[in-house]
C-alpha cells in the first residue's frame, strides 16, 4: 500500500465488503479483494463560469444537462456551495490551497501570480502515492507544481484550434474544440498513461462555458428555436445599492454586439471587434465556413431591424442564452464521455467524481452577465458529486460549503492528515450521511479585484442561513443586508432602515469572529 495511510482504507470503495469475504475465499478472489482495497480516486471536473441556473440538475427552465444529471443522481447535490472570491484565479487558488485568498496570494486575476512553492493538495496527493495530472485551463500566471502530468492553455485559452503549454514550456497548437481537447487528453492519460498501480487524481478543468461562449459548429443550429423567460429583475434599477449602479456588466450598455454575440459586419466596430476577429481567425477553412453560414443571415437581420432600447437588450439576452446554452452541450457531451470511460473501465465503483465551476454567472439577473459580487447568482457554485460504492448518500446536502473545502476534502479521503492551515473543512462527514454538529453557521467571502474590468467594487460580507452583510470598500464605503427568505434576489437594501438594528449587529459580530479566524488584514483597515 505504499504510503498511503491505513485511514484511506477506511474509505476504500468497498474495503469492508472485501475483508469479510477474505477468510476462505479462493486465491483469485483474493486478488480481487486486494485489488478492490485501492484509496478512492479523484476525478475532479471543473467548469468556468458554468452557474447552477444552466444545469438541468439544479434549474429544469433552460438547459438539459443529462450527463451531469448523472453525476448528481448516482451522489449529491449541495444546494448551498459557495466561492471565497468570486474570480477565476482566485477561486482555483482557493480550491488548490484550502485557503481563502489574502493567505494563498492569490486575491485577483489582474495583478497576481500564485506562489506555486506553498502546499497545495495535488502536493500532498503525490507525496501520499497518487498520481497526479491536470488537463485544461489553470489561470494562475506560474506553472503548475504537484501534478506528474500536465497540460493547460495559456491564460484564458481558445475555444478553436487552442494552444497548449506542455511540459516542457513549449506552446504547442492542437486542432480541434477546446472542450473536447481537454477531454480527450484527459482520457488519453487514464488510458496510456497512468500508472494502473496507483490511485490517482485527475484534475479536467475547462475553459468552457466562460465569455465569448464559441460554440462548436456542431452546435450553432441547437436552441435557435426557443425564447427563453426573462428574469423578473431583469430590468433591476439598483435602487439602494450603490456599488450596483456602477458596474460594467450590464447586458444592454456593456455586452458587446459584435464580441459577444458574434454579430460582425466589415462596416461595423466597436472595441473588441479585433479581438473577436482574432478569436474566428483561429478557425480552418470547414469551420470558418459554417460558422459564416450560421451567423451570417442573423448578421443581416440584426442590423437591418436595428433594435434599440428594451428590444435590444432582450434581444442580446435571447442571444447570449443561446450561445450559452450551446457551449453547455460540448461540456456535458464530454463529461459523458469521462463517465462512460471510467464506466466501462470499472473505474467508477472506487471513483469519486467531483462537478463544480470556478463561481456561478448571472444569466440576466439583475440585468446582467459575469459574476464577482457577493450576491447569490455569482457567490454560489454548482457542486454535485458522484460518490463511490460505499458511500451510500444521496439527494441534496443543505449545509454550507465553500471551496476552499474542497482540498481537505480530498486530503482525508487520500488518508492524509488535513494541516491545520488549512482554512477549509472536510466535506467527507457530509458525504458518508452524518450531520455534523457545529457545521459553520456563516460563510466569509471576499472580492478584490478592483477597479478592473466589469468595474465591480471592492467588497467583505458575511451570509448566513437567512442573511447576507456587505461592505463595500475602496472608493466607496457602503454597507448592504439582505434578507434572503423575504428577498431572495436581493433587491432591497434593508441596511439601516428601521428594525434592522439588531440583526445587524449580530451579523457584524458574525463577520468580525470570521475575519479573525481566517486572520484577513482588512480587518484592521475597517475594524468592526
Ligand atoms: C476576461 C473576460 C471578462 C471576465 C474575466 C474574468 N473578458 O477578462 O469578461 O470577467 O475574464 O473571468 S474577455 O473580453 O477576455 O472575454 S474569469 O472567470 O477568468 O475570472
Ligand atoms: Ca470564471
């Protein structure tokens, strides 16, 4: 066994069911129980940007995700996950670290790169005996340390024909769709590359679904045929809440017609033209002509009706639904494929499979698109998991859970003991039925990355079961409580309205106990 801890056994697939049939079984039986002993392995799926509303497991009003489904119906779904910090970079930092962002670094995309020296669990996984491989996007500026394999794309990556940095530091372009790519490789490498001897850790992290959302040409003419509902504050007037009347993420002022919804003419500009320009002239010759093909008549249409007001805004949401949604299909199509592979492998009965995103999106919530503040469309994350034989919990787990769980997850089911820096806590109790008693009752979350693009305020809070506190920092100095039973889309601001004065103070206390636990200098810029 290695050195893998007598512990992992504890929670080795079918470790019990195999020692009780030990005593007389026949010597090929016996290989069979020894071989069943395996630690579990890790396949760890990460989307960017996909949110819970476009995951048919979560919300039945727009997608169809059968494959995903999968993974929530054979396992859980938690119905209450959370990022730390809700950004790309810094939710991978937070997921690899078990650490909120002002201990791992890693605090925003712009003006970070990830000390790839400090412990990270794929470190303690390989030093445990797991192998180790990540495949996809990574994000995080210095290149991966930990994994025995990898291959990620450069920064944000392509959805056509992409590059990819190997080992080596070479970049190499590889022809095909980014999400079937990383998929293939990832597969290729449980195949023909992995030591079958020892457990193993897989780490498939798409570019998908994030912004421009390309759809593969196999998809362009899905959806094209539904009108989606509009959310009921779609047309939010941010009454209330300062930090919300600046942004930039707005679908009708700030979404681009030509780089987000693809509607590019020769006499038509806009900032970003070149940029998307760039992004189809990675396109071969068969792509770029069916691309052309479905784009074109709805080119001609767009600015022969030339939409303007209410019609242009619900126009670009009916657009970038779709384009969304089509970009979905790739990703379950391929989260299929891994499922079908460690299925027909035998992997699946000694396999943990993890589904969660780098943070959820707004899909016209409040008007908007993106993500980065701390109210639910963009705080929560998509998390189901499909468990292995032995761990016989289903349907939804409810209690609060944060990615920086994720690591000391991982750590106790590989038998490794948790370090006691890490921030995060084991969400195995919740995996095999227990309820835990003094499961956190709040959840601290942080966002830094200001001013930048989508100009989303610097901000702290605090949420609990019922309710949510915010700060609002840097430029600004706002504080926002919501009440989430009796408004669940936070739009009423009930900060320092009448009746609210002790609950906010018990949730300021609330916020004060979190930033000394996690020990987050802030706290002494704004002491409470
Ligand atoms: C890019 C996108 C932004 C997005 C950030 C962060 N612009 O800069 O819309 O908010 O990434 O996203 S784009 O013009 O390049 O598409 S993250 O998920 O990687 O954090
Ligand atoms: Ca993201």
């Amino acid at each position: 066994m290695t050195n893998i801890s007598r512990k992992a056994f504890i929670y080795s697939a079918v470790a019990a069911a195999a020692a009780a049939t030990i005593a007389g079984a026949s010597s090929c039986q016996k290989a069979k129980a020894k071989e069943d002993r395996k630690p579990l392995n890790i396949v760890y799926i990460m989307t960017d940007d996909h949110t819970a509303q476009m995951m048919s497991c979560y919300d039945k009003r727009f997608a169809d995700t059968p494959n995903l489904d999968r993974i929530a119906a054979d396992g859980v779904r938690f119905t209450n996950s959370f990022v730390a910090n809700s950004l790309s970079g810094p939710s991978r930092a937070c997921m690899l670290t078990g650490k909120h962002s002002h201990k791992n670094g890693f605090t925003d995309n712009t003006t970070c790169v990830f000390d790839g020296n400090q412990p990270t669990f794929p470190k303690y996984l390989q030093k445990a005996g797991y192998q180790t491989a990540i495949f996809g996007k990574w994000h995080l500026e210095s290149l991966p340390q930990g994994f025995d394999r990898w291959e990620i794309v450069p920064g944000q990556g392509d959805y056509y024909n992409p590059d990819f940095i190997v080992e080596n530091g070479d970049t190499v372009q590889v022809h095909g769709y980014l999400t079937d790519l990383i998929t293939d490789k990832s597969i290729d490498w449980l195949e023909n590359e992995r030591d079958a001897s020892k457990p193993f850790c897989l780490l498939i992290h798409h570019k998908a679904i994030h912004r421009n959302w390309l759809a593969d040409t196999a998809h362009l003419n899905l959806f094209e045929d539904r009108t989606f509902e509009l959310p009921d504050n779609f047309y939010d007037d941010y009454a209330g809440r300062e930090a919300a009347k600046t942004q930039e993420m707005s679908i009708f002022a700030d979404m681009d017609p030509i780089y987000d919804l693809k509607m590019n003419r020769p006499d038509k500009d806009s900032p970003l033209k070149a940029r998307y320009e760039s992004y189809v002239g990675r396109m071969d010759s068969a792509q770029r002509a069916a691309w052309d093909a479905f784009y074109n008549p709805i080119i001609e249409d767009f600015y022969a009706k030339d939409p303007k007001g209410r019609e242009l805004a619900e126009w670009k949401y009916q657009r970038y639904m779709r384009d969304y949604l089509k970009v979905v299909k790739s990703l379950d199509d391929n989260v299929g494929r891994v499922l079908d592979y460690l299925e027909e492998k035998g992997l699946l009965d000694n396999t943990l499979v993890v589904y969660t995103s780098d943070q959820g999106f707004y899909m016209g919530e409040h008007g908007w698109f993106d993500k980065r503040f701390m109210y639910e469309e963009s705080f929560h994350t998509p998390l189901i998991m499909r468990l292995p034989k032995g761990m016989e919990r289903r349907g939804d787990i409810t209690e609060m859970v944060q990615n920086i769980d994720y690591a000391p997850t991982f750590l106790e089911i590989a038998g490794v003991e948790i370090p006691s820096d890490i921030q995060g806590v084991s969400l195995l109790p919740l995996l095999k039925g227990e309820t835990p008693e003094n499961w956190r009752d709040a959840l601290y979350y942080h966002f830094y990355e200001y001013p930048a693009e989508h100009s989303v305020k610097r901000h702290y809070g605090v949420r609990d079961g019922r309710y949510k506190l915010i700060h609002f920092y840097n430029d600004i100095d706002q504080w926002e409580l919501y009440d989430l039973d009796a408004d669940p889309t936070e739009m009423h601001n009930i900060y320092g309205t009448e009746g609210t004065d002790s609950i906010t103070a018990v949730m300021k206390n609330k916020l004060k106990d979190l930033q000394e636990q996690y020990d987050d200098p802030i706290r002494t810029e704004y002491p409470l």
